[in-house]
C-alpha cells in the first residue's frame, strides 16, 4: 500500500522529539525571518519520513535540518530575495546563510553538549546544503532532500507561489520538471511526486468550487 506523507503545518515545540527539542528551542531565535520557522518544522519532520526508507543516521540528519537555515538569521530581509529561489541573483549572500549557519549551528550544539564528531558532520552538511548540488554523503543528501520538500508541502507551496508572484499551476509544473534534478534519494523523489499530485488535486478542486458558484 503506498504510504501517506501527510505533515503537520502547526509548529510547536512540544511537538518535537525531546532528544532534539532543546536544540530546536535554541535555534527558535535564528528562524523569525523569511518565515523560517514554520519551514525548519516541515523540514524536520520530512527528515523523519525519509529516514523511515533511507539509512541515514538520525543524530546527524535531524540536527543538520534543524539548523540548516540558521544563518539568514545575518542577511538583512531586504537583501534576502536575491539568495534565494527559483532564480539566484545574488550568490555571494546564498553562500554567506551556508557559513554563518554552520557557525551558529556549532555555537547552539556546543551549548547543549552535543558529540564533537557528529558537531562537525553536521556543519559540514549546513555549510554547502544550497550550494552543492550533488549529494556529498546519504546524511547530506537525506537533508537536502528534505529541505526541496518543503517547496511540495502544502504550507511551503503557499508561501513559495506568492513570494515568487507566480500562478498556482505554473509554480507547480515547474516544481514536477525539477523533480529528477533536485532529488538525491528514491524516497525524496517518491514524497515529491505524492506531494505534487496532493496540491494539483487541490488546485483544481477549487477550480471546480469557483466554477460551482
Ligand atoms: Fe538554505
Ligand atoms: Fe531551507
């Protein structure tokens, strides 16, 4: 029976695994800009999914999705639509997010007595996660993955059709062509093509409802 991905769009701390919450609840601050929060949500619990199906190692991916965005926390909110989306203008500051990420990320896992091996496999993934594309190791290509998600959910598809100014049906052809590219594992891909056939379904069930009135 195919699975059901469905994920939550409600953050709240209390809903996220006590071996990783105090992390969470430290990055919190970091997330209150380009509506981060709600994405480091999606991210971490389609990092759960995808190490349901895929052998990656929970005490590196989790941390890693959790983290990855914290560094435009430093980007100022006006500067942050170049570094970002569809079109990347302004690369120089996509790669800044990467490397004052990882720093902020070793600074809350130190914080929180966090392993120093794993410390440094995690900054590894976070600085680089948009600015390679190829999957650098599973741990690395579990979080990529997991952060393309998000644009597919339905929380993520919302945000991302409206900050881009592009109609419904349009953003989600181009999210389905991207699939092959943007995909490192066989579940990210399987999550993504679920995911886009939930928001066509949507999209065009109120379609029907607008033509019904
Ligand atoms: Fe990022
Ligand atoms: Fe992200």
């Amino acid at each position: 029976m195919a699975k059901d991905y469905q994920i939550d769009a409600v953050f709240h701390l209390r809903k996220i695994k006590p071996t990783f919450r105090k992390i969470f609840e430290l990055a919190i601050p970091f997330l209150q800009t380009r509506q981060n929060e709600i994405h480091t949500y999606i991210v971490y619990q389609y990092a759960l999914l995808l190490l349901e199906d895929e052998p990656g190692m929970p005490e590196i991916v989790v941390p890693a999705a959790i983290l990855h965005d914290v560094g435009w926390s430093c980007i100022p909110e006006e500067e942050q639509h170049a570094a970002f989306g569809p079109v990347v203008i302004n690369k120089k500051l996509q790669r800044t997010h990467e490397v004052e990420g990882a720093t902020i990320a070793q600074e809350i896992m130190n914080r929180v007595d966090y392993d120093h091996q794993l410390i440094q496999k995690i900054t590894e993934i976070i600085d680089g996660h948009d600015t390679t594309n190829k999957a650098r190791s599973i741990n690395d290509a579990i979080t990529k993955d997991a952060d393309k998600l998000c644009r597919f959910s339905g929380a993520g598809f919302h945000i991302d059709y409206q900050r881009f100014n592009k109609e419904q049906l349009v953003h989600l052809k181009f999210l389905l062509e991207k699939i092959d590219e943007w995909f490192l594992t066989r579940t990210g891909r399987e999550i993504a093509m679920y995911e886009g056939r939930m928001r066509e379904k949507e999209i065009l069930a109120r379609v029907h409802q607008r033509k019904d009135i």
